[in-house]
C-alpha cells in the first residue's frame, strides 16, 4: 500500500458543497436513503444488459466511536464489540462474470443495532424467523438485486458471498431460472441418503485434478509469499433441512454443487488453503470448478471497496458530520466514488473498458484539456493509452495525484487515485465554470 496520508472523503465532495450546500443538502431530512441508493441502481441497471451478472455481497461497520463526544443522541447504536458507537453498511457489488470488471451497486442496507440490544441468547436468536433476523440482509440484498437487474435485462445473476450467508432459507428461496447462488460453507450439514456429513463425503471424493495459485505474502499474520498446489473435488450432494426450520416453509432437502480445494503440502507451521463451496450452477468436472473458485476469488473485489471506503482511501469514518442520518447518506454517497476508484483500480490496464464506464462525456473533455498538462517531455511520461478509454482516463487521475506514469514503478493504487480524483474533482468544477457550462443557484 502506497504511504501516503488518506484523503477524506470530505475533500473529494468540496465542489459539490459549493453547488448545493453540501452539509445542507446531507442533513436535509427530504433527502432519503432510498432515493440515494435508488441512483446507484439506476446507473447499474444501465450496464447489465446481455450480461451474466456476479453480485457479491457484505457487510461492514462504519465506527465513529472517535466522534462520540459531539455526535447527536438520535440515531445512536453500537457497532460489532456492542460498545463502540457506529452503524452497519451492507452492500450488493456487481460484476461482469466474465472478466470480473465492476458495474455498480444494485443496492445498499444500512442499519443501527440499538445501543441497549439484546444478546442472541436474550432474544432466543435461532428460534426467530428469518425476516427478524439481521441474517435477512441477504436474502434482501438478493431480492433487492433480483428485481434491480431484471429491469436491466440481465442474462443471468450469481449470487455470491461468504460464510455468512451459508443459510439454509437462502439455497431455497434465491435461486431460479435466472439466479444462482454461490457462498462458502460454513455448517457440516447432514445429506440425504450418505451416512457422511457435508465434509467428510466431499474429502472423500476423487480429484478431479490440481491447480496452483499465488499466495501473497501478509506481514499481518507472518505469512511469506508461496505458490500453492491445490488438488480440487467435487460432488452433487442433497442438503437435509435443518430441524429448527419449519416442513410448512421449506422443503426437506435441497440439491446443491459442492466444490472443495485444499491444499497440498503446505509450508510447516502454515495453515492450508481449505476452501469448500456450494452452489446452484452445476459442477461436474475440473473446468466447471475451476470456474466456481474463479468467481468466488472475485469475493474480494467488496473487500477492497470497503478499503477505498475507509482508511485506506476516502477515510468516510473521519467525517466531522454530527448527525447520524448525514452520516448515512455520507456513506451512500461515499459508496459511488469508492465504486468509481475500484473501476478505475480494475481497468487501469484493459484499453478496451470506455472511458464510459466512470467518466460522464463532460469530464472527459476536462480530461482532454488536462491530458496535455500531466505528459512529460521523455515517451516514457506520455500516457500509453487510446483516449477516452478507461487506462486513458485513469493515467491521467494517477498523474493528478503524484504518480510518475513511470510502468517500471508501482501501479497507482488507492490512495493515489483517490487524491487525483480529488484533485480532478475540483479541476472540473473551475473548468465548468469558466466555459459557463455551471448554473448556481442560492
């Protein structure tokens, strides 16, 4: 990661403080959360047509314990240690299943856990029904997803996420013609008809081959880079339904793909790589599951979301707002330029993603004008790329935040596009303004 001082999301949204009344407009009780996701989805639905679909979901708390002392009482709750002041984010980020390329959002949740809120055991948790449960983020974001991308003509949409959502409601309300699921094991489940639990009847199964991967290197955890071998099975299995769900709501068993990749050999003393999947899509031979563990890896696309989101790029839990509902429409906000600097990440280096795709017509002629600013003088300064495609239109942000457009250097990262979006952001408000294309009003 580049070590360079986050830019807070304050910075980025300036120019637009001095056209609407910025803190005005976030405070403003007129201005719903719905209406703000709903333009999210709007700009989705635009992109998906003819498309298979990957939409991954997940959650993530915004901690403003930092902030307490000024906050406002109303809207208060606690985030995930049930002391820490905050609220809970979670969104639906949609992929090209093709090449992994992120569209947009098809929706946001938000939510505040109340600060007094009983315990699981208080509130008798696995007896509730599904829609009382904070576990129906899932199924929501789903249904949410489902009719977002219906509207767009999407071919087919894969529903995918982690451990999390391993829920026996989701196997059996969620998938149809058009939807499928795809999530990593959490629960050894009971099978139809073998004698085996989930896990033990999938280690049995023979390999339908092996393939390596990277690991990259994590200092966090003592980890030093290493290429894994992975020997990989898989097996159609059909689930038991859990005794605590009721025979009137779900059927008594559901028939799902189950893929496990483990490693072979790791290093003494490391971990292995033990991933288990089940999914709706079907998985008959080493080709199919190899394409099952590609898309999940592509989980983690919303983890680097939620790190330009935070700390690492827009800095959202340093806002100096003092209204928890600003703060919420903060994060929505927030959420579009994060998507905005994770396309720009992800297509830095396919000249065949548009400009399009992050860059509304006007700001790639702001981009034209600059383009010619940010170029050095040696070929190695001048930006390699076709105009107006996205490569194009990120070396340039890159150039506005510090790069040296040199490629034997590290690619620019998230903070570097985020301080050049910065940067352009209120290039193109000047620029709108001396060409007269900018109408203010009081």
């Amino acid at each position: 990661m580049e070590k360079h001082q986050s830019v807070s999301i304050r910075q980025i949204s300036r120019n637009r403080a001095e056209q609407v009344g910025y803190y005005r407009f976030l405070s403003n009780e007129n201005v719903t959360i719905g209406e703000l996701v709903g333009s999210l989805s709007d700009h989705c639905v635009s992109q998906v047509e003819d498309k298979h679909i990957l939409a991954i979901s997940d959650s993530s708390e915004i901690n403003l314990q930092s902030h307490v002392g000024r906050l406002k009482a109303e809207g208060l709750g606690v985030v995930g240690n049930n002391t820490d002041v905050g609220f809970y984010i979670h969104p639906t980020l949609v992929l090209n299943a093709e090449n992994g390329f992120p569209l947009g959002l098809s929706t946001v949740q938000l939510w505040t856990r109340e600060i007094d809120h009983a315990d699981k055991h208080e509130r008798n948790y696995k007896k509730l029904p599904i829609e009382e449960k904070e576990s129906y983020k899932w199924l929501r974001s789903a249904d949410e997803t489902q009719r977002c991308l219906s509207i767009g003509n999407a071919k087919m949409v894969t529903h995918i996420a982690d451990r999390e959502s391993d829920m026996y409601e989701e196997f059996t309300t969620v998938p149809n013609r058009k939807n499928h699921v795809l999530v990593r094991a959490r629960i050894d489940r009971r099978l139809i008809g073998k004698t085996q639990s989930l896990y033990a009847y999938l280690n049995q199964q023979p390999s339908e081959g092996t393939y390596t991967v990277d690991v990259p290197a994590d200092s966090r955890i003592g980890r030093t880079a290493r290429e894994a071998l992975l020997i990989v099975r898989c097996a159609l299995v059909k689930i038991q339904r859990p005794e605590k769900l009721s025979a009137k709501d779900y059927p008594p068993s559901v028939t799902l793909y189950a893929v496990e990749a483990v490693e072979v050999n790791p290093p003494a003393g490391t971990e292995p790589i033990h991933w288990r999947l089940l999914t709706t899509h079907q998985v008959v031979c080493l080709e199919q599951a190899l394409q099952i563990i590609r898309w999940y890896t592509w989980r983690w696309r919303i983890e680097q979301l939620f790190a330009i989101l935070k700390t690492a790029g827009l800095n959202l839990e340093a806002t100096q707002l003092e209204s928890i509902a600003a703060i919420k429409r903060l994060s929505v906000l927030a959420l579009s330029v994060a998507v905005r600097i994770l396309q720009m990440i992800q297509g830095r280096d396919n000249p065949e993603l548009s400009a399009n795709l992050a860059f509304s017509d006007e700001q790639q002629q702001c981009l034209s004008t600059l383009a010619p600013t940010v170029e050095g003088h040696t070929p190695r300064q001048q930006n390699p790329y076709p105009p107006h495609s996205l490569p194009w239109a990120t070396w340039i942000i890159a150039r506005l935040g510090g790069w040296s457009g040199y490629k034997s250097q590290k690619p620019p990262g998230i903070t570097t596009l985020t301080r050049g979006l910065k940067q352009f952001e209120s290039t193109f408000f000047g620029w709108k303004l001396a060409l007269g294309l900018l109408v203010c009003t009081p």
